[in-house]
C-alpha cells in the first residue's frame, strides 16, 4: 500500500470518529435538555464535564485532520 493511500485511509478513520463524537454530543445536549429540572446536580455537572471534554477532543481531532489533508499535497 502506497504511503498516500495508508494517509487517506487514516484520514477516513479520524474522520468517522469525528462524526461519532459528534453525534454522542449531540446526544448528551438532547438528553441534557430534556433531563435538565428531574437530574441531580452531580450527574449534570459530570455530563457537562463530558460534553466539555468532547468538545475539546473534537477540536483536537479536526485539527489533526487537517493537517493530514495539508500534509497530502506533498505527495
């Protein structure tokens, strides 16, 4: 396998990652959402914290991608 074709792939697997990500966060606000006035503080803070850190990691994750898309141009 050529080394253009493992970045692509890898490029793919962030990628659906990201949109996994994506859409447990969009869960976690649904369910945050609806579960806002009848959960007890300490797990709304804890999913809080969790969206939180999903979004950090997202942030991460779509940098990395890109710069594997930059990094294709010298190929």
């Amino acid at each position: 396998m050529a080394k253009i074709d493992r970045v692509k792939e890898f490029i793919n697997y962030l990628k659906v990652l990201l949109i996994f990500l994506l859409a447990t966060s969009v869960g976690l606000i649904a369910w945050l959402a609806q579960n806002y006035d009848s959960t007890s503080s300490k797990l709304l803070y804890l999913a809080a914290g969790a969206l939180f850190a999903i979004f950090i990691f997202v942030v991460i994750l779509n940098r990395k991608i890109l710069k594997d898309i930059e990094s294709l141009e010298e190929y």
